[in-house]
C-alpha cells in the first residue's frame, strides 16, 4: 500500500512536466472505478458468534453512473443513520445529507473545489438551513 502511495504521489508530481496533468490521471482511475460500480447496491451483514442472530449492518448504493449516492448503517434495532450524496457538473460531490435514526435531516454539507479537483471548502449546515460552520481545506506537501 505505501508503495502504491508513493508511485501515485510521484506520478502527480512528474506528470505534468510531460504535459499531463495529474488530476486528468486521477480522475481516470476514479472513472475505472465508477465503471465497475454502476447500478451495484452492496449489502453487510453481522451475525453474532453465540446467538448466529444475523442482522443487516450497511447498504451502499450506486448509480448509473458509478457514483456512490446513499449509504446506510442499521443497528439491530433498525437505522442508525443515512447519508445521500448529490453530484455536481465537475463529477464531484456538490452535497450530501445525514440522517439520524428516525430518518430525519440532522446535517447538510455543501462542497467547493479547488481547480485541480481537490476539497477547497465545506460548507456545514443545520437542517433548517442555517450555516453553522465553514472547514477550510489545505494541502502541503511535506518534505
């Protein structure tokens, strides 16, 4: 895994030096992945070592598109909470929505981009719409 790391943080660092961007090659490998989950709903189970009692403990759905667009987590006694993802034109996460456990709104996000496809900020809100906090994304590379 840090093998694999490194060779990506050396090719966005060499790529564009031959006039290929990084982000063009990142977002290919995002597009690789898409394709192999469009339409997939991927359920988990637990089961309990001394009861065997089975429960559904996630479900993720994609759409047509490859693109992860709600994930659930159940307890055994039934939702804990749901988010929804919404899609902007650049292909990146332009919302999402948490829902608690009685399927109610308890948090909305809304997501800018920096150029080169990167989280520039996020924007929190309450469910009544109200800004309650703004986190600011930065990126160094460390030496």
């Amino acid at each position: 895994m840090k093998k694999l790391l490194g060779r990506l943080i050396l090719a966005c660092l060499l790529l564009p030096l031959f006039g290929i961007s990084a982000y063009a090659q990142l977002d290919a490998a995002t597009m690789a992945k898409r394709q192999a989950r469009k339409n997939l709903v991927i359920r988990e189970w637990n089961t309990d070592a001394k009861t065997q009692t089975k429960w559904l403990d996630r479900i993720t759905t994609y759409d047509d598109q490859g693109r992860k667009i709600e994930e659930i987590e159940y307890t055994r006694y039934g939702q804990k909470w749901r988010e929804t993802f919404e899609y902007g034109a650049n292909g990146k996460i332009s919302k999402n929505i948490i829902y608690n456990e009685k399927n109610k709104p308890s948090a909305i996000r809304k997501y800018e981009y920096n150029p080169d496809g990167t989280k520039k900020k996020q924007y929190n809100y309450a469910p009544n719409g109200k800004l309650q906090t703004v986190k600011v994304f930065e990126y160094t590379i460390q030496e």
